[in-house]
C-alpha cells in the first residue's frame, strides 16, 4: 500500500458537515482541482487510542471538526493496569475529568517506581495531585473516548488508514475498505506500528526489540502462601518473573519469553509454563488464562514529528520498555501540547511558526524518556555491573534531592520548555494553586489561554477571544502575572503591558481589533 493513489471526483460538490460538530470557523473552500473530493473534517485521526481520544477532545474544545478512524472494532480484551502520573493527573484536572478518573482507579504514593528501586515518595512535590494512580487501560481509554464524543468528535470504528496523500489544501485519506475522506490535517495516532509513519517514510530510529515479555492473567494449581513465598525468594535474586494475585483465583503473570519473535501473534499457555518452569523452576500449575500478550524492549523515535500536513503523536511517535509506565503520559501530554496549536492553525489566528513547536517542544521530551527507560532497563539487568549500579543508585537515593530528581523526571513535571532567557517557571507548567474563584485548573476547562493578574492592571485586551483573564492579587503565588498558554505552562511573567501584548502576540497570534 502507498499513499500516492488519485482521489475519486466527488459527486457532491458542496460541503459535507456532520451535524453533532459545532460552528465552522470560517468559509469552507473544497480543494481545488475538480478531481479532489470536498474537505469534510478540519482534522482526521489515525487511531483511538488515549493519544487520539485526547487529541480529538482537545481538538474539540475549539470547535475543529474531528474525525477518528479507528482499526478496531470491539475495546482491547486485555485489562492491563497502568500508571497515570503527576502531570497527567494535573492535564485531567485542567480538564474537569478528574474526578470521573478517580473513581476507576487506585491512588498510590508516587515513589518507588524508578527501575522498580524501592523509595518513599519525596518529601514536599510541587503539586496538587501528588500521587500516581493506578487504572486499568481500558477504562482510561473508555473514559477519555466518551469525553471526546461528548464534546462532538465523530469517532468510526472498525476503519483503519491504509493510505493517504497530502497537496496544499488537505490530505485525502484512504480507508481499508477503499472509502476516501479528506480533511486539512492526518494525525497518525496509530500506536507503535503506525502506518501513517510508514507511510510517511519517517525514519524510526534507535534500539529494536532485544528481549520480549510474556504478560497475562490466568488461574494457578498452587496455594496462594506457597506463591507469596516464591515471590519473596525471587525479589532477592532479582529472577525477573513476577505473580501477583489480581482476584477470584486470578493471578497477573509475567515472565521473560524464550527469544524475539512475532509480536502480531500472540504467545500461548504453553509458552508461559515453559518459561515458569525455566527461570522460575516450576509452572505454579497455572491454567485457563483470561489473555495473553508479550511486549519488547524496543527503544526507538520517530525523526520528524510533522511531514506538511502529516503530523505524529504518541506510540506512532515513540516506543520504549514500559518501565516506570509512561507511555500513555507521554502520548496524552503530546496530545496536549499538539491540540490548541493545530486548533489555532485551523482557526487561522496562529503565529507562523506556532505548529512546528509541537516537534521542537515535544521531540526532546521523548529524547529524555526514552533515555531514562534505557538507564531503568540496565538498571534491571541481573549481570554483575549494572547490579552494582543498581546497588549505587539505590544508596544515592537515600538523599531526598536524588529521590526527588527521578521522581519529578518519571512523572513530567520537570519539563521546561525553551521560551528562551527568563525566570526559572518560564517553560514550566504551573502548579494548581488557589485564587479567588477556587482552583486555578477549574478556570482552564475550555483549553483556552490565562492571563493570571496579581497587579490588578492588565488585560489580555485585544486577545480575550482566546485568551481569559483573572485579576487576583491574592493569588498564591509570588510573581506579579503570569500568561499560561493552554496546556497550562508559563509563556510569559512581568507587570508591562506592552511586554504582555509582544507575547500575547507571539503565543496567540494577530489580535482582533
Ligand atoms: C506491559 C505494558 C505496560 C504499560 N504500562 C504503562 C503505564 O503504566 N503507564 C503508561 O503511561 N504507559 C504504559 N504502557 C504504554 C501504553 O500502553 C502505550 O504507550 C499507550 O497505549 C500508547 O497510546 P497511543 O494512543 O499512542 O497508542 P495505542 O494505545 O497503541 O493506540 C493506537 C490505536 O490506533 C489503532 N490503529 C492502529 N493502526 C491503525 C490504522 N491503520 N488505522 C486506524 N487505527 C489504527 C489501534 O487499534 C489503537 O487503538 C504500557 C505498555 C505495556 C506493553
């Protein structure tokens, strides 16, 4: 399949508006060239997945037209439990979904997850959500699916991409099935295997599979004491296989696969008590699995996040071990970060060069995960010298700085973006904090700017059809004003309106007079 195939003339000339999406921006202009079919959607996405769900939902929030076509029919039959960390926590709360995630999931102190090395969590982080919670991935998924749905993005399931091309005005998109729909933008949200990547011809580079995973959940024929003591035993001689009791008789089992294989087949059972019985020297008799799946250790990254109109995100972007769990954080933080830039291209109020700082923000982002996945990976190797590392580190993180460090990195909230010379928050996400109204995140709903005023004299003026203003000189905080973009980082600090309106100007575009 290539994505260089010829679009079918439309029948239809005019339009095709999907009623459940809100107001069109601005005139709707079809391609040129009687051969093109009509722009229907502002943005289509590959994939939805938590990456696309987000995207889609963000897209929303400016009323972009959105559509995601989605590979799968049914939700994946696999309930894999997975970490959502500070940061996420704090976009969800941004969002008003909180709460709604909350009750899926269990809180957990966020420490101790850095290459498994057991730590309290650091004294003091410097956040409202301190804590990691742990949610079974189909439930996230679901969660963040319906929200977007509420906000009115048409989502098709059962539709995989298997081809596009992109000219200046738009990028058709071709449906397995042969169907074409057209839209301004494609994001290929598609996970790990991405075809829109493929496609693309965007290099993948780094580390491929090294080793492989077994992962699943099934009954065991042995009492649940004698798999406690197993496990006790195995944590002191760092075999990596790994029980743990998941209810009503059902245990989650990993433990490593013979060799790299085919990860589009699925292992057996066979496969797991042959591996039980290899490393840990004996198959616990476990029997009816519920799934079965394996995962690798590739470590790799897309070249380019954006080709024209073609842009990456999520696993389509990036992959790497899920050690320390923050895949799904990464994707649903690019998705963050790519929402209300796209919206603001599609708007027409976006600065020139306002989309490519997707790539320049979020590439290093990846960059560093994927190094600390690598570090946690040799970290848990049981060969002698990485065990001595370990043994080093594990001391060094006895001193709450280093602690604090790895902690801070794993959740996210030690990003700092490049705004260039400036007050260390700049670049930086900003807490949630208290002022007049309440929270802070509950003024950032609708995924729109903030001005944050302290001095009582400024206004975001022209701009306050995107950006809102909160004059709070009781705001707890210890600057005087601070603009945050969207996603809640810090674009700008001071108390001159002039230096206000140049970088108004610069985040939010041409203001309307
Ligand atoms: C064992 C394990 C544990 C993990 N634990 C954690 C954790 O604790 N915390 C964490 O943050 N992350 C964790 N992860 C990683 C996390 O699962 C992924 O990073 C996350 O699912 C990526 O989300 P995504 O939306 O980018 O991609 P995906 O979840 O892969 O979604 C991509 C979607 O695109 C669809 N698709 C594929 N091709 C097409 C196509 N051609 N057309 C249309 N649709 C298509 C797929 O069906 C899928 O629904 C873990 C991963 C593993 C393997």
């Amino acid at each position: 399949m290539h994505s260089q195939f010829t679009a079918e003339p439309s029948s239809n000339d005019t339009v095709d508006r999907d009623p459940t999406v809100g107001d069109v921006p601005e005139p709707w202009s079809p391609a040129s060239g009687a051969n093109r079919a009509p722009l229907m959607f502002d943005v289509i996405i590959a994939g939805c997945g938590p990456t696309g769900a987000m995207l889609a939902a963000e897209l929303r929030l400016h009323d972009v037209r959105v559509l995601v076509l989605e590979k799968e029919t049914e939700p994946a039959s696999f309930v894999r439990i997975v970490a959502l960390h500070i940061r996420s926590l704090e976009l969800m709360a941004m969002r008003g979904l909180l709460d709604r995630i909350l009750q899926h999931g269990r809180q957990r102190p966020a420490g101790g997850f850095f290459a498994a090395i057991t730590k309290p969590a650091p004294k003091d982080l410097d956040s409202a959500h301190a804590y990691l919670l742990g949610i079974p991935q189909p439930v996230i998924n679901h969660l963040l699916e319906e929200h977007a749905t509420d906000l009115g993005a048409q989502i098709r399931h059962g539709c995989a991409v298997a081809g596009f091309e992109q000219d200046d005005e738009g990028v058709t998109v071709e449906l397995a099935n042969g169907e074409q729909v057209r839209s301004r933008y494609l994001i290929g949200c598609d996970g790990g295997r991405s075809t829109v990547r493929k496609l693309l011809g965007v290099g993948f580079l780094g580390e491929p599979s090294r080793t492989e995973t077994l992962m699943g959940e099934m009954e065991v024929g042995v009492p649940r004491d004698e798999i406690a003591a197993r496990m006790a035993e195995n944590h002191e001689t760092h075999k990596r296989f790994w029980l743990r009791p998941f209810g009503e008789g059902v245990y989650s089992v990993v433990v490593p696969a013979a060799g790299v294989g085919d990860r589009a087949e699925p292992p057996n059972l066979e496969d797991f008590k042959q591996q039980l019985r290899a490393i840990a020297g004996t198959d616990f008799g476990v029997h009816s699995p519920r799934w079965l799946s394996r995962f690798g250790d590739a470590t790799l990254l897309a070249e380019r996040y954006r080709v024209g109109r073609v842009l990456l995100a999520g696993d389509a972007a990036h992959i790497h071990p899920p050690t320390g769990g923050q895949g799904l954080n990464l994707g649903v933080q690019d998705a963050f970060n790519l929402g209300w830039k796209l919206a603001a291209q599609i708007r027409g109020w976006a600065p020139e060069t306002l989309l490519d700082t997707y790539h320049a923000e979020r590439h290093p982002v990846a960059e560093n995960v994927l190094d600390n996945t690598r570090a946690q990976m040799e970290l848990l190797s049981t060969e002698p010298g990485p065990q001595a590392v370990r043994r080093l580190l594990t001391e060094l993180m006895d001193f709450d700085e280093v602690n604090r460090r790895l902690i801070e990195k794993i959740t996210a909230i030690d990003i700092r973006y490049d705004f260039g010379e400036g007050p260390d928050l700049l670049g930086r996400r900003l807490r949630d904090i208290d002022v007049q109204q309440g929270h802070l995140y509950g003024l950032l709903h609708r995924g729109r700017g903030l001005l944050l005023d302290r001095t009582e004299r400024l206004t975001a003026g022209d701009w306050s059809d995107r950006v809102d203003c909160l004059a709070d000189p009781n705001a707890l905080l210890d600057l005087p004003s601070v603009l945050l973009r969207p996603d809640g980082h810090v674009a700008w600090i001071g108390d001159d309106q002039h230096d206000l309106d140049d970088h108004l100007s610069r985040w939010f575009g041409k203001a309307v007079s």
